[in-house]
C-alpha cells in the first residue's frame, strides 16, 4: 500500500510517515522544498508549488489514500495578510490536490484531512463531540470551516473522505508544548487567564497512531484527536511544572494582559473546548497515553 502525504516533513507528518513506514506502508510526500525530496523505495518525495499550481507527475502513482496535513502554523502574529496565509494554505493546496486527481488517471480511492478542535465554540461546561452543529465564530472557526469545506469537495470524486479534529499537540520538539516549557523553565510559569479553560491535548504518538488508524481502516466522517481525560490549563501547567522539578509561584497571566499582548490570536489560548475522544475509540483505537502525567512523562 502507497499514502499521499502533504506536510510530511512537519511535525505530525514526520511522525506519521516514520510509523507508516513501520507498517510496511509506502510514502509518498509533497514538499516545497526541493532539499527535502528523498528518493527511498518506500519514501519518495516529490516537488510542488500551490502558489503557482504546479505539482511533480508522478506523486499519485500507486496511491490509494491521500493525507493533507499541510498547513501555516496559526501560532504566529495574525496579520492580515498571515490570516490570509493560514486559511489558504489549507484550501488552495487542496483544490491543487483536487485539479491534479480530476485531471489524472490514479487508484486514490481515500482522502483523509487534519482539521481542529477549534471549530468548537468556547465553554467552560458542555463536552463537544462530533456532530455538534455549532462552531465557533471567531477567526479560528472561520479557518476550519473553510478548512473542512475544501475537503469534503473530493467525495464528488468518488473518494471517501475523513477529516480528524486535531486537540492540542504534546510533542518533544515543536507544537505548544515548547512554548508552555520555556516560561515554566525560566520559574516563571503560570495558568493563563482563569486558568479554566479545558484543554483537550494529545500526544503526537496516538496523534499520528490515530491518522495510521484512518489509513489502514478507510475511515470516513469526522472525528475528534484528543486523549481521554482532558485538563485544564492550570491543570497542564502545574503538572508540566511538577515533571520539570519546577514550581508555579506567579499569579494566572490576566485575560486583558493577553488580549494586549496577543490580540486576536489570545482566543488560542483563552478559549475552553472540552473534546469527547470517545467516537475514534468506540471504533477501536486504543490510545498508549490516556492521562497527562504519563504522556508528559514521556516528552520532559
């Protein structure tokens, strides 16, 4: 079996790609940058330019699923014209995906997309699962909407598409878990805002595990990547605190301190989603990181 994926060189994409190849499943992966094609029998890399809808031939042959992962890191000042970037480099590189399997002969038969807890409105109370009509309106909403909106176009291709509710990250090295450790590590960590807000997080293995899942059992539908027993924020950050040996002396970081400090983009980390994982499990996957000690445990 060969997989398509976008974003491979990322964070959730290079571990997905390391424990597919683990399976005995073929790479394929787009790239922008010309440095990073391999040419590995089970790993090939191959060129693309979304700006200029331009795509390497051959990356689709022997594909039977697509994954999309690529997409700008929303944790960067959201200027105009970066907001602009975070939503098109979600969508326009799926319609060039898109142009590409309608324009040419291929066996792609799944596409799977990352998507966001984001889409949830903000509550401090209700548990969101998947078909929960409502989604957030604020600019993070707008993104996964968007985002969702360009894949569910290639089931009008015949392909069974799933699209995965991506919580937050927990990873050794990138993702938000770095930037939490860097004031914590400095003995100046504290919760943010109320320090209520729920935080639905995951590790990157059951991350990656959970994309691995869809592959190999041709999901189809949305469904949330999020470990069992989320916390909260203050919860997350005394926690992360305890497993570096340090403590959490200063008061919570005010909501108005944020807004000032981040603008818009504070809505990151004030908003609250509480995120039900129990769909992908009643399905069958079984999560290796179900409580926050344990999985930061593994990455401090």
């Amino acid at each position: 079996m060969r997989v398509l994926i976008t974003g491979a060189t990322g964070l959730i994409g290079s571990k997905l790609s390391e424990l597919c190849r683990a399976e005995g499943i073929k790479v394929n992966y787009l790239t922008t940058s010309k440095s990073k094609i391999s040419r590995e029998e089970d790993y090939q890399g191959f060129y693309w330019d979304p700006k200029s809808q331009k795509i390497e031939a051959g990356c689709l042959d022997g594909v039977k699923t697509i994954v999309h992962l690529a997409g700008a890191s929303i944790a960067e000042p959201w200027t105009n014209s970066y907001k602009r970037k975070i939503i098109e480099s979600r969508t326009k590189t799926a319609s060039l995906l898109f142009k590409t399997l309608k324009e040419n002969p291929n066996q792609v038969e799944n596409f799977i997309s990352a998507s966001a807890i984001g889409v949830y409105p903000s509550s401090l109370e209700k548990l969101y699962f998947e078909d929960d009509p409502k989604t957030a309106d604020n600019f993070v909403g707008e993104v996964v909407r968007k985002w969702e909106a360009s894949a569910d176009e290639f089931e009008s291709l015949g392909l069974d598409v799933a699209k995965i509710r991506v919580g937050l990250v927990l990873a050794e090295d990138g993702g938000m878990l770095e930037k939490i450790k860097k004031p914590i590590s400095l003995n100046m960590g504290a919760a943010l805002g109320s320090g209520k807000q729920w935080q639905s997080w995951i590790h990157i293995r059951d991350l990656a595990g959970i994309f691995l899942y869809a592959i190999k059992n041709e999901l189809t539908g949305t469904y949330n990547a999020v470990a069992p027993n989320p916390v909260t924020n203050k919860e997350l950050t005394h926690e992360l605190a305890r497993q570096m040996g340090k403590t959490v002396w200063m008061p919570n970081v005010p909501k108005f301190a944020l807004k000032t400090l981040l603008g818009e983009m504070s809505q990151i980390v004030l908003s609250s989603q509480l995120v039900s994982s129990k769909k992908i499990e009643e399905l069958g996957y079984n999560f290796e990181y179900t409580n926050l000690s344990r999985a930061l445990g593994d990455l401090t």
